[in-house]
C-alpha cells in the first residue's frame, strides 16, 4: 500500500514544537479530512496544542506503508509517525 505523507508540525503550550507525519491512502488528499485526522491525534496528548492549519501541515511525499502502517490505517484511516516533541 502506498501511503501520503503529511508532514506536520504544532506548537504545543509550552512553545516546544511539535513534528509528526500524518500517513494517509494515497488519494485521501482532502485538506480538512487530513487536519481531523491529526487534530483527533492532537487530542490524545495530555498537554494543549494549537489547532493544525494549512502552513503547518503539507503534503512531504510517497512511500509504502509498513504493516504497522496499514493496521493504523485499517483501524483509524490513518497512521501517525511521532518525530519530535510529540511526548
């Protein structure tokens, strides 16, 4: 499966930054649906984050899923791969 990579990056409250990939089917390409998809992510960090916007959030390349990948996408409709300050 290839996947779309969404390269991201928040400020979290604390004025770190945060940077993660959202990983999505390759024509899943909807702008919104890709925010959703990382701000349900965002919701799951116990500590507050802005909101993700366009400037922050861009198509990065293509790749093939891993199978850890795919069971995400499968699972949620999407995979995320926590970078830097994501914890």
């Amino acid at each position: 499966m290839e996947v779309e990579v969404w390269d991201t990056y928040v400020k979290r409250e604390n004025g770190k930054i945060m940077n993660f990939d959202i990983l999505v089917p390759t024509g899943v390409n909807d702008e919104q649906t890709i925010f959703d998809f990382g701000n349900d992510y965002l919701k799951t960090k116990p500590f507050k984050t802005k909101p993700i916007a366009s400037k922050e959030c861009r198509i990065c390349h293509i790749e093939n899923a891993t199978d850890e990948m795919i069971a995400s996408i499968t699972k949620k409709g999407y995979h995320i791969l926590e970078l830097k300050n994501c914890n």
